[in-house]
DNA sequence: GTCTATAGTCCGATAGAC
DNA sequence: GTCTATCGGACTATAGAC
C-alpha cells in the first residue's frame, strides 16, 4: 500500500485507540475493572499487551479514559439541553435521557457495573461516580421544574434516578425487553395521573 | 486431645466456616467475585487458601455457599410475614425490608455489587440472580395487596424495588446517611399523599 | 506504533504431612 | 482441620528492537 500517497492520516492511531476503547467499555461492563485485563482486550484488538499499554499508559489510565472521553459527553448533552428551556419538564428529560441509553446497552452496562463496584473507597473510580452524584444533583436543582404545587423536587428527582438506576439494570438483565417501555411504566407510577395532568 | 471425651464439640469447624462466610461478604461486596482473592479472606481469617478450600471446596463453592446460607434467608423470611395479613400493605412491607437492609450493609454491598457483576450471562450467579428477581415478582404478584382502586400493581411492585435498588447504592456510596430516612423521602414520592391516604 | 522478551507478583487448586 | 510445598497459569508493567 506504500504506493499510495494518501498523507498518511495516522488513521492506524486513532482506528487502534478507539478500537481498544470500545473494547474497554464491553470489558468493564462484563468483569468490571478488578475482572479486566489488558491481555483479552489486546486479544479483542487483535494487539499485544504492550501495544495496548503504548495507547493508555496503565490499566488505570484506561479506566479514566473511557469514562471521561466516552461516557461523560452525553450525559452532559443532556443536562445542558434543559438548562434552558422555559417551563422545563421533568418527565420529558427522563425520558430523553432513557431514550439515549436504551441505544448504548454497553455503555449503561460498564456504568452500572462500575458504579457498584465503586462503592469501595478504594476503587480507582470511586472518586469520580461520588463526585458525579452530586454534581448531577446539583444542578438538577438550579433547574425551575415545572411541576405541581406540592411536589418536593429534591425527594422527586433522587427517586427518580434511584429508579432508573434500578430499573436498567432490570432491563440488562433482560435485554429483549424495552427500556423504554419499561420506564414508561415507571414514569406512571412515579408520576401518577391525576396529579400530574399537564405536567407530562 | 484424645483423651477429653467430649462428643467433639466440632466448633473449631463452625468458627472457622462462619468467619470465612464473613470475610467472603465483604470481599464480594467491595471487589466482587473476580476481584476476590481466596488468599486474601485466608489472611483476613488466619489461615491459608489451602485451608480456606478445605472448607468450601472452591471459590464458586464460596460463593454459592455465601448467596444460600447468608444472603436468602433474611428474603424470604419478609415475604412469608406478608403472605398471612389480611388487607397487606405494600408500603409496609417495603418499609420492614429496608429497616433490615439497614442493618445489614455489608450484605447490602455484596448484593449491589454481585448483582452488577452478574448481568453478564457468564458470571457463575447469573442464574442466582435472574430467578431471584423472577421468583420475587411472581410470588409478590399473588399477594392480594390492598392499594388504591387505580393502582397497576404489576407496575408499582416493579418501580418500587427498582427505586430500592438505587436508592440503596447512593446510601451505600454516603453510608452516613439514614437508608430510613431516605426511603420514607422515595415512599412519599412513589405514593403521594392524597391519592394513598388510607393506603399506607 | 507495534512487537518480543522478561521481570516480578499473584492466582486457584492439589497432594500429602501432621 | 490446618498446614507446607508446589504446579501451571494469568496478571501489570517495563526495556528495547524494529
């Protein structure tokens, strides 16, 4: 292929890079960090170990990229999508965010193994799933949902994402099934009909 | 020692098997099954891996012998409690689960985190827990719960232990806070008020 | 950028002494 | 029931050739 005289886009780089991310992702979903090793997914890759370590630097540098380059961005899409609409509404931002994971099952999957795997003070991304959590929060809150008088949003929204955190695990444990649908049924039962006509 | 004729008490064994079990629970709980050493729960008890095996057999006999023996039969004791009432009330029943989840953290931990691991069909208690959660709804589904007229229990039984679920891990994650507490905000949430006045 | 080779550690499990 | 000794294998990471 020498013959060609393409400029030599570094395609190899970035081809490899994203190929052993995407790897990573099946890998820490399906074993977590302390079940991965770089052997099977330079095996995966079709590379060595020590190709694999020239990309990332060490089994930790992987784990942060992957959840700083691949997972972080489209949360944050989200969040920012809401912050300024008028009367935002919360049934349809949990909603987008379903819709969203329900098209990356790896993805969702590496989070929720990761997260309770995270748990342990000890753990490399410990610090990151903490932080998350409340930086989630917190801005959540600075948003002026519209939602019935009484509703207390704090309460609202931690159970909320407390169920959906449940609730796809469920759906992982049963991929046939619709995310979607599944959350729908939730949405009715977290935010029931009498009291939240016109509110979703 | 052959001279005592005590009947052979045995409770050497039982000590070293109970405090094995304890370890194991934990180890499971912060690292999970493939982060578990067999060698490190042997440090934890005072023994070697080889006299750790002696009693288990493997690390999957470990691990089944932990799901048995430890973590089942705290379950289905809450369940058969319920199965009696007359008019049962499914708040309360979550109520009682969550006051025993309460004080049992480290089986908590262990619970989230094998339950994560085990999405992956491959995982050795992937089969635990998919008809764990199945046997759950199903014998759930037969008590004649006494609800709002409008309630779809099906869909409340399913939202309800997901939100358990999550909310469980963010307690897990800032264990200095009240998982009481916190259910009765997740409870007032998922059975607002007017319309469960009389229900719960 | 990818490889081979290697260092050094840890793993689960077994055999057999006591 | 617990130990020592040991097997065979997997792991992360580094050094250095190409």
């Amino acid at each position: 292929m020498l013959h060609l005289n393409r400029p030599k886009k570094r395609d190899n780089s970035t081809d490899s890079r994203t190929a052993i991310l995407n790897a990573a992702v099946v890998s820490f979903g399906e074993r977590g960090y302390y079940g991965t090793s770089l052997q099977k997914i330079a095996n995966t890759v079709g590379m060595t170990k020590a190709g694999v370590l020239h990309h990332v630097g060490s089994k930790e540098g992987l784990l942060d990229i992957v959840l700083d380059e691949v997972y972080d961005p489209c949360t944050e899409t989200i969040i920012n999508n809401f912050r300024m609409t008028d009367r935002p509404n919360v049934a349809r931002m949990w909603r987008e965010v379903v819709a969203i994971n329900a098209k990356r099952p790896e993805q969702v999957h590496m989070f929720s193994t990761l997260d309770a795997e995270a748990i342990d003070p000890k753990h490399p991304a410990h610090e990151y799933f903490r932080k998350r959590d409340q930086n989630l929060l917190e801005e959540m809150l600075q948003i002026p949902w519209y939602v019935p008088g009484s509703t207390n949003i704090g309460a609202l929204l931690q159970a909320g994402f407390s169920m959906m955190d449940g609730i796809q695990l469920r759906w992982l444990r049963a991929p046939e099934r619709d995310l979607n649908q599944m959350w729908a049924e939730c949405e009715a039962e977290l935010m029931p009909m009498p009291m939240w006509e016109g509110y979703r």
